[in-house]
C-alpha cells in the first residue's frame, strides 16, 4: 500500500526503480524468514512430499507496510566512480587503471562532506568505500592512507553484507592483486580485526586467507606479508574452494583438502618443468627462448617464497636485530636482516608430519651441517620433529617418524642434547603425545636414560609404563614393513616409508602396491578421496623416484604404472590445483619402464595403458613423442608379437595418441610403423583392426 516519495529530479519510473533497489534486500530477508517459518508450522499432509501449499505467502510482510520505505541515498562521487568499474567495468588495461586512481584522487579532494564519505553502505551490498577500493586493480597506498585518515580506523574493521572486511577483498583481489605495502596499511589500521580474520582461516571448513591469495597468484611480497600474520596457515589443511582468477573461473568436482605449501611446492616443479620441457618444431625460437626465460624466473621467485615462508618460522636474532625487525619500515627491510639468521632444517623439521617428503629431502640434504646445529632454543632439529603435531586423528605420525629416523642416523647423539630448558627430544615426543609409532621407540632406543628426563618434566607415570608395556607386547609394530601394509594407514606415512626407506626395494614394491590398493577400493567415494589425497600429498613424485631408482625391477615399475593411471583421474582438476604429471617426471618413467623391460607383458600393457590416460592434452602428447613413446610401443609389439593382451594395449594407446589435430610421429619410422601395425591386425583383427585402420587414416591425413 505504501508508495514511493516523489522526487522532483526524477521520472516516476526512476523514482521506482531507485525505491525497489533500496528494499530489495530487506525483502529477500523478510521472505526468506516467512518461508522459514512455514516450513516449523505447517507440515505436508497425509504424508504427501509433493504436496507444497505450505509454502504459499498470502499476505505482505508486515514489516514492509507499517512504514514508509526510505529513499535510496545516492552514492558520492569517489564511491560511484569505483562501484562503476567493479561492477561494470571488468578488467582494464594499466592504462584505464591509471586513468580510474587519477579520477579517484581528484573526487576525493572534491568531497564536501567527509562524514557523508566516511558513513555511506550501499544498500544492496553494504559496501564502504574502503571495501571497493580492495576490490579494485592493484589500490595505490597514497588513496587507502587518505581513506583511513578521513574515516578512521574503523572502516578498516567494517562488514558488508558477506560478513567479509576490506582486508578479505584485498587478500582475495582477482583484479591483479594489491601491494605489500596497502595489505600492511589495512593490517595496521586495526591489527585486532586482521588477527581475528586471518585466525579465522584455520577453521575447518574454511578457505584461509593464504591459500587463496597462494591461489590468486598474489606477489611474493604480499603471501609474506599474510604469511607473517599467521605462520600456521601455511602447513594447516584448508578447505579447497572455487575461485575466479581475472574473469577465468575455475571449478572443483569435488571437495579437497591441501596446504598452502603443497600448492606452492607443486606450482615449482610445473614452473621449473615449463622452462625445460620440449616444445614441437625449433626449441631455439625467440618464443621459445622467452618462454623458458619467463617461467624460470617463475620458478625462481616460488622457490624463495617456500624457503622465506619455512626461514620465518625459525630465525636466530639478538636483541639489537628484533628491534631493528621492528623498526622496519617494510616487511622487505626486515628480511633483509633476517637473511643467514634462520635454521632451514629445524623450520621445515617442525613441519615433518605434513610437508612434502620430496621437499623436506631436498631442504635436509642440501644443509646436512644444521643437523646438529643447536638454535637459540638450543633446539636441534630432532627436537623440532619430536615435538611436531600430527595434524589428522587418523594419523598415527608415521611420517615425523621417518624424519626421527633419518635425522638420528646422520647424527646419533642428537638423542642425548638437552634444550634450554633441559629437555631431551623424548621429554618433548612424550608432552607431544606421541605414539609408539609415531618415533617414541626410536628415541627411547637411541637414548633410554632419557625416560628419567621426562619424569623431570613433568611426564606422568602411567604414560611411561603404558608406552613400556606397548613396547614389550609390540615388538616389530613400528616396523615400516607393517606400517605401510596397514589398514587405514595414512597417505603421508605411505610416503614417509618411500622417503626413508629408498634403499630397499621390498618396502618401495609393498608402499606402491598399498597406494594400488587405496585407488582399486571398490567404493568409489573413497577411491576419489584417496586418489585426491596421494596426488595432494606429493604421491606422483614419490612414485616416480621409487621407478628412477629400481629401473629393472619389474613389479616395482607395473605396479607404479598402474597407479599413475588411476591418479590422472584427479587430472581433471590439474588447472585449479596444478597437478603436473609431466612436471615431475612421470611420463619419462612410464616409457623408460617400458624401454627395460620390453619382454615383460604384464608391464607393457600397464604402461600402454598409463601413457594412453597420461596424453591428456598437446603439452603432454608433445613430451610423450619427445621422450620416445612412439618407438618404445612399436618395440613392445615387436618383443610380443604373440601376445594378444599387449597388441591390443598397444593398439589402442596408438589410436589415442594420434586423436590430436596435430598428431604426428616424427622419431619412428612410418614404413617400421605400419609393419607392426598390420601384424597386429593380421594375427587379432577382432581387437585390433578398428585401432590400426584409425591409426593407418591418421598419418595418411
């Protein structure tokens, strides 16, 4: 019944339209609470669930009748000029971005009425002007100071109608980003509220603030700077979620679990693999050249972002360097007078029940001498895994064990060095709660005196005798033999055994046929889960180095064969979660395995069968024929000229392989080719016949 107010500046219909715009939303909530009470107080009769007449709103909310509706204020002239280009404006060149900020930067001086800029909430998103500005191209730090300086701290702790601050949009900005310096401006308006957001992100359920700026590709400086705020969030599991990433959205069948450093570990080895990786045609092109130049840069900077991010967890200063940390004026001085003060192992040590094996490998050999460098803890980094938390209910700790293991086997006295505090590494495993499988049993058998020390501090009685009495009735319990042929056993522990037990094949063939197993479940909910897990967990890497170190061993390479078939089931979500098969190796190792064993049928149909669901685009279709593919199948069939089993796997790899509008094979012979070919469709044309005659049209064409 009510009507609008007139506006003498404006056409009825304008008028309208302005007043609907302002009530939308408390219409939506108030018929969003009238359905919902429906639903408490009336129920489908008879039992009926198609009958929805309850559902039906006969009357106007009451609220929306008892008074008139206010106008819609029309925003200032700053506001406007934002609003226009988040909204309708998409992604601009540098050029228009510039040309905005100028705008923006002459409509602030011409504000009349600061407290009027200072109070506006857009109706329909509840926006401030301080929440555009994040959401816009790369924010200039002299307009977001001026913002704050006219509006106060608090517009920095302001929600809009997400629940979302300003610091969330610039964190998340997927116009290009913001600089380390404006993130530290909205940090430093009210430290609180940005401690209490980025908290937040290690709920579970959540996204945290890291891993989608990690996503977002933000600057080095910027994933330091937030980094910095939460050191947690770079090795906490968090909720994997959709983003879109300039105008490109990007989705996820399924929901995942991973780590900030996961993805930037991974993120490295495609960026490092794209600046070596064999392009078709001449690899000395200008483009090609630029390319390799480009991405090694890539992955230079994505490099020292993982070692910055692992260095700031543990760094060595006096008391003349923590002032000066303080003093500093931008997170890039304070670096610079951490460098060459942090412990790289003892950082990475602390993370051993959650890192990728293949980094925390790399990080402790290329710095064996910190193994028994004491901190200014006096921690060594045997402390830091003895005190390590698992981060899943499920996981015994495997892993950390692995890492006690190699740690005390390059530095055996690390048992008996006391922290500053006193405490051995058993003190600190014990007030860690850890298991017998988790490395309690290997620091008690490496220092059993030590069991006295824990008593000092503090370690009850019935958790040392329930520990001893574990250890006498379990004798070869923590043998890695049985921890990777559990059931339920973790994907990371699989993992940890492959990394600490690379000498002995028995245990590489029994941990590969455990991950056959987790990807053949016959649920498929699981095999899904498990699949996404060994990919996340860097499984694809360990696999391949299990097959570069046993090249003749025949069961190790099929049965790895088979499982990089099931895991390029998760492929489908390579661009969201940069899973690169080609990135670590296993496309060489399928034809290399193919290559040694040639004799061997049940390997060769396994890794036709792997190289058939690894050509998943041009860029690995490319690496396959570079690498020698072609020639390895042809010399398969020749080698099993009588096996039906592998001249149809190899037939129909083949087939696959020249499905590209591109395809060609230029290292085999066509004449050597179309002689196996014909063989195969001679001796078994119920199987092969269809294959070879789609391959034979292929290369005519």
């Amino acid at each position: 019944k009510s009507h609008p107010p007139a506006d003498p500046n404006k056409t009825g219909k304008e008028t309208e339209l302005h007043y609907y715009q302002s009530i939308r939303s408390v219409t939506m909530v108030s018929l969003k609470k009238r359905i919902s009470n429906a639903f408490r107080n009336k129920k489908p009769q008879d039992g009926k669930a198609t009958d929805k007449s309850y559902l039906k709103i006969d009357t106007m909310p009451s609220g929306l009748t008892s008074s008139p509706m206010p106008t819609r204020v029309p925003p200032p002239k700053t506001i406007a000029l934002l609003y226009e280009y988040n909204v309708e404006g998409g992604t601009p060149n540098n050029g228009e971005t510039a040309s905005l900020w100028s705008q923006v930067k002459e409509a602030l001086k011409e504000e009349e009425d600061p407290v009027t800029l200072c109070n506006y909430v857009d109706s329909q998103t509840g926006s401030t002007i301080l929440h555009e500005i994040c959401k816009s191209e790369d924010p200039p730090l002299e307009i977001v100071q001026q913002v704050i300086a006219i509006c106060g701290m608090s517009a920095a702790t302001k929600k809009d109608l997400s629940g979302c601050i300003p610091l969330h949009y610039a964190v998340s900005n997927t116009r290009g980003g913001v600089s380390a310096a404006v993130l530290e401006a909205l940090i430093d308006a009210n430290s609180e509220a940005a401690r209490s957001y980025f908290s937040m992100g290690l709920t579970v359920g959540s996204t945290s603030p890291l891993y989608r700026a990690v996503q977002l590709h933000q600057k080095r400086e910027v994933l330091l700077v937030i980094h910095e705020q939460c050191p947690s969030m770079l090795y906490v599991p968090t909720t994997v979620t959709p983003v879109v990433y300039k105008n490109r959205e990007t989705t996820v069948p399924m929901t995942v679990q991973d780590t900030p450093l996961n993805l930037l570990w991974r993120r490295y080895h495609t960026e490092k693999w794209e600046c070596e990786k064999f392009f078709p045609g001449d690899n000395s092109s200008d483009e090609v050249l630029f390319h390799r130049k480009e991405y090694r840069a890539k992955a230079c900077e994505t490099r020292d972002t993982i070692m910055s991010m692992l260095l700031m967890l543990n760094f060595d200063l006096d008391v003349e360097e923590e002032n000066s940390i303080h003093s500093s004026k931008s997170l890039a001085t304070a670096l610079d007078t951490l460098k060459g003060k942090g412990h790289i192992v003892h950082a990475s040590a602390s993370l051993a029940c959650t890192a990728p094996t293949d980094l925390l490998k790399l990080i402790i050999d290329k710095n064996p001498q910190e193994v028994n460098e004491a901190d200014s803890k006096g921690k060594l980094p045997l402390h830091y895994v003895a005190e390590a938390q698992t981060l899943t209910k499920t996981s015994p700790g495997y892993q950390g064990k692995f890492v006690i293991q190699c740690l005390l086997e390059m530095y055996p006295a690390a048992a008996q060095v006391s922290d500053k505090e006193g405490r051995l590494p058993l003190t600190l495993a014990f007030q860690a709660k850890k298991t017998i499988d988790g490395g309690l049993q290997l620091l008690y058998e490496a220092f059993p005196n030590a069991i006295e020390n824990a008593k000092l501090h503090g370690v009850e009685q019935t958790q040392i005798d329930s520990f001893l009495q574990e250890m006498a009735s379990a004798a070869d319990a923590d043998d890695p033999i049985f921890v990777v042929q559990r059931p339920g056993v973790d994907v990371h522990d699989i993992l940890g055994a492959m990394w600490a037990h690379e000498a002995d094949v028995g245990l590489q063939m029994l941990a590969i046929m455990a991950l056959v197993n987790m990807t053949t479940n016959n649920q498929s909910s699981k095999q899904n889960d498990a699949v996404k897990a060994i990919t996340l967990a860097g499984g694809i890497s360990s696999i391949v180095r299990a097959m570069g170190y046993y090249p003749t061993e025949a069961v190790v390479q099929e049965k790895a064969c088979f499982v990089l078939r099931q895991l390029v089931s998760g492929a489908e979500c390579e661009p969201f979660l940069e899973v690169s098969f080609a990135a670590v190796g296993a496309i060489v190792a399928v034809i290399r395995a193919m290559q040694r064993n040639s004799m061997d049928v049940m390997l060769v149909v396994a890794a036709c069968e792997a190289l058939k669901s690894l050509a998943i685009d041009t860029d690995s279709y490319t690496q396959i024929i570079g690498a020698g593919g072609i020639p390895a199948i042809i010399k398969a069939m020749e080698a099993n000229y009588t096996n039906m089993e592998v001249q149809h796997s190899a037939c129909n790899a083949l087939a696959h392989l020249v499905d590209f509008s591109n395809a060609k094979c230029p290292l085999c012979k066509k004449d050597d080719l179309c002689s196996v070919l014909e063989k195969a469709s001679s001796n078994y044309s119920t199987l092969c016949e269809a294959d070879v005659t789609y391959v034979l049209d292929r290369l005519e064409n």
